[in-house]
C-alpha cells in the first residue's frame, strides 16, 4: 500500500500533524506509527514493538487505536 493510499483512509482530522511526534517520550513521529500500521503492525503491541510509541507513560495510545482503527 502506498503512503498516500494509506492516508486517503483517515478522516481530515487523523492527517494533521504528520511531522511531528505522535509519542512525545520517545520521539516517534506520527508518519512512522501510520507507516508501520501501513507495513502490518496491526494491534496496540506490533506498533509499540515496532515503533516503541506508546512504550513511555502511554499517554499516546488513544491516538494510536484510532488510527488502528481507521487503517485495518
């Protein structure tokens, strides 16, 4: 799947901010969570394994459901 069919599958909401850090304790950029979600990583866990976002206090994890949601 190619990066902008990935993002023609969220809302307008879910696009904003790509470039910055969805997962602010460890600096993981939004764009590299959609890309591993796009590459298979299909739950909460495949994307923390992957990316380490959500690996901190957690306080990402609702953002990354939703785009689990809306991606798989």
């Amino acid at each position: 799947m190619t990066q902008q069919n990935t993002l023609d599958k969220l809302p307008e909401i879910l696009k904003r901010n790509l470039d910055r850090n969805l997962c602010v304790c460890n600096e993981v950029p939004k764009m590299t969570v959609i890309n591993a979600i796009a590459e298979g990583a299909d739950t909460l866990e495949k994307v923390r394994a992957k990316t380490f976002a959500s690996d901190g206090n957690g306080c990402c994890r609702l953002q990354i459901k939703d785009l689990l949601e809306h991606l798989t």
